[in-house]
C-alpha cells in the first residue's frame, strides 16, 4: 500500500502564497500520474492540477498562472503544490492523489485558508 502525508497548508491573506507537499511512502511504482485536488465547505471535491508520469500538465482554469505543481523526479515520491496570488475563493482542504497501477491513493488533506 502507500501512504501519503501532505503539509504546508495555513492561512494566508489574499494576494500571498503558500506551498504545499505531499510525501510517499511505501511501495509506489507503475505510477500513471499524480494531482492536488480541493474542497470548499458544502463544496465537491474538485481536481486543482494534475502531472502524468510523462510530465504533462494541466490546470482548472481559475488557479492557471497562479499555481504550480511539481514533484521530484528523481525518485517520483514528493509533490509539490505552490500556490501564488491566493483569493479567499482558493479557501479548501487540499489533497494529494497518485494513480498507481495497484491503485488509487489518497492522503488525509490539509487546510488553506485564504482571509484578512
């Protein structure tokens, strides 16, 4: 199985920027791609940005330009998430998920909240 654990999430006022990462552990291989995705209060869940394993990249279109996402290369276990230009509308629980061939992972979220 895999695990992964996300930080980096707090408060921030409009206009600031936050970073967020998402670390593997356990047996990650066979990856097909990973991605952020949030919500909001009374909200669905929804993706934010995904990468393939190829390194492809695409954006919701709100967060384009403001957000990157990232991860490392070298070993493929760290995703990164920096957030530029906050809104108070980018206010959600943010998680991380890897598509593996054994499976579809989950981590457990953290807040970003965007307030003055």
């Amino acid at each position: 199985q895999v695990q992964l654990v996300e930080s980096g999430g707090g408060l921030v006022q409009p206009g600031g920027s936050l970073g967020l990462s998402c670390a593997a552990s356990g047996r990650t291989d066979s990856i097909y791609g990973w991605a952020w995705y949030r919500q909001a209060p009374e909200n669905v869940r929804e993706w934010v940005a995904k990468i393939n394993n190829e390194g492809n990249i695409v954006y919701r279109d709100s967060v384009k330009g403001r957000f990157t996402i990232s991860r490392d290369n070298a070993k493929n276990t760290v995703l990164y998430l920096q957030m530029n230009s906050l809104k108070p509308e980018d206010t959600a629980v943010y998680y991380c998920n890897l598509v593996q061939a054994s499976g579809n992972f989950w981590g457990q979220g953290t807040q970003v909240t965007v307030s003055s």
